[in-house]
C-alpha cells in the first residue's frame, strides 16, 4: 500500500481507509485482513480517467489523495461538471456499477490521485464474508442519494451567489485544486457569471 505523510508521521493509505470506514462501522483485524487481499493500491495520473462515458463501472474506490470530477460530454463536446470527490471521498457511479450499464459520465483526476479500488466482483464476495461491510454501503449511498438530491433542490431554489457560497463552505479548497470552468459548470452558470459573482462576494479576492 502506499503512504502518505502527514504531520503526526507516516499514515498508510490502508489506515486511511480504516478509519473512513471505522467512523461508519468497526470491523475486525481479521476482516481487515480478508478485506486487504482484494484492495487495489492504484495512481491515476493528471488527467487520467477513472472511468469513461460509455464504459461499465466494475468499482469503488477511496480517494487517499487527489481530486477528481465526475463530467458528462455533450454533443457539441463541451464537458458539464456534476460533482467533485477529494480526499477521503468515495468515487464511483452507482447506476452503471449496480445496473451493469454503459456509464452517462466520466470520472476523470484534475491532478495525479491515489486511489484504494475494491472491484465489484470482490466486493460482491465480501458482502458474504464481512456482514459489516453491507451496513457501510448502504450508508454510502445513502449519503450520495441525499447529496444529489440536495443538489438538485439548490439549483431550483438557491441564488447563484449562494450556490457559490456553500461550495465555498463544502470545499474550501475547491478553488486552489478546480479549474475556474469546472466549478462554474457544477453551479450552473457561465466562467465570467462565477468571476463576477467572487468579486461581488468578496471584493478584491481572486
């Protein structure tokens, strides 16, 4: 597995992980180490895809570090941006993973990210042996069925400017790890519409 250093010393991507999934559900030593036989330690370089439009998605995977945006290609091939995932994030797409299904999006890394990868087919037969394990993920889609349905109440009722302060709020570091057109396009307003609109918000910042 790889390491990542962090003030308090070295902490393992796996430890990383044990902690995510602690907060949800405690498993055992032995589990953890049923669990780590099938974990992918994988970097995707800039750029690269997590997953492609059109492709199936046969995993889930842990964000150790990294960003990555979830986009979806239009005919007139301009990207719309429909969600971010940082560190400590889970990325995958739900739909095309549980349906078998063509994805309608990509998951592409804006910069080089680490990623734990349990493919769908491990995590079937882990089901089997961690019990623990279904609890957690129905906790996680959970979480992501809320967050898109929260997203999709805050485009019908919120102003643009208070769309961007909640992003603000959400990722306060989205602005030194997104590129300006991304997040412009997850709020659902034009480039110079999100310039304008961080001037009026906090005068003189960029």
């Amino acid at each position: 597995m790889g390491k990542t250093v962090w003030k308090g010393g070295v902490v393992t991507n796996l430890e990383k992980l044990k902690e995510n999934v602690n907060a949800i559900t405690l498993l055992t030593s032995q589990e953890w180490e049923v669990m780590s036989t099938v974990i992918e330690d994988i970097t995707v370089g800039k750029n690269g895809l997590f997953l492609a439009e059109g492709t199936v998605c046969n995993s889930i995977a842990f964000v150790c570090s990294g960003v990555l945006v979830y986009y979806k290609t239009q005919d007139n091939g301009n990207e719309v941006t429909t969600d971010f995932a940082f560190n400590n994030d889970w990325v995958t797409n739900n739909h095309s993973r549980l349906n078998g299904s063509p994805s309608h999006l990509s998951i592409r890394a804006i910069e080089e990210t680490e990623l734990l990868v349990i493919r769908q087919k491990n995590l079937n037969v882990l089901y089997d042996k961690i019990p623990a394990l279904e609890r957690f993920s129905r906790v996680l889609m959970e979480q992501a069925y809320v967050k898109l349905v929260q997203l999709s109440l805050d485009l019908q009722t919120l102003s643009a400017t208070e769309r961007y302060i909640k992003l603000l709020q959400n990722y306060p570091e989205v602005f030194q790890r997104v590129p300006l057109y991304h997040i412009a396009n997850y709020l659902g307003i034009a480039p110079k519409s999100l310039s304008r609109i961080r001037n009026m918000a906090f005068p003189g910042r960029e």
